[in-house]
C-alpha cells in the first residue's frame, strides 16, 4: 500500500510541475503582449486536445471518452478558478 501512496504523490509532484511549467509559459505569453488572451485559450485548448488524442492513442483508450473527460476536467477547473476569482472559494462542509 505504501507503494500505491508513493505513485499517488509522484503523481500529483508531476502534475504540480507540469501546471505550473504550463502556467509560466501563459503568462510570459501575455506579458509579450501582441495576442489576445482569448486566443491563447483557445490555443491551449487546441493543444490539451491534441495531447488527448495521443494520449488515447498511446494507451490504447476510446479518443471519445478520453477527450470527454478532458472537456469535464477543463469545464470544472474553470468554474473552480472563476468561483476562486470572485472570492466565492470552494463552499466548506462541518464544523469549523
């Protein structure tokens, strides 16, 4: 089990790193200026797609559902971040 924990925490390491890599690159971009936000989204989105079908490829998967889940994924990040950006946050269970 402690091996299942140990991939588990690779796992999110790698994550981490690679969405901020991700992130970074972002924001140089719109620091340059020169290209509309917008358009960087739409290029990211085009990119995450083509990872996707890869991927599915790669892994033997369905491109279908794969880059359906992907769709969910994204579609869920964004309203996390969009609800985070109105300092709405995430709404907390229990006893504080």
């Amino acid at each position: 089990m402690g091996s299942k924990k140990a991939d588990e925490r690779d796992l999110e390491r790698q994550m981490w790193a690679a969405t901020e890599t991700l992130r970074e690159a972002v924001l140089r971009l719109l620091r340059v200026g020169g290209i509309y936000p917008q358009v960087i989204v739409l290029a990211a989105a085009r990119v995450a797609g083509e990872m996707g079908a890869n991927a599915a490829l790669e892994g033997g998967e369905d491109v279908e559902n794969l880059l359906g889940e992907l769709a969910e994924i994204m579609r869920a990040a964004g309203l996390e971040h969009h609800a985070t950006l109105r300092g709405e946050g995430l709404p907390v269970t229990g006893n504080a």
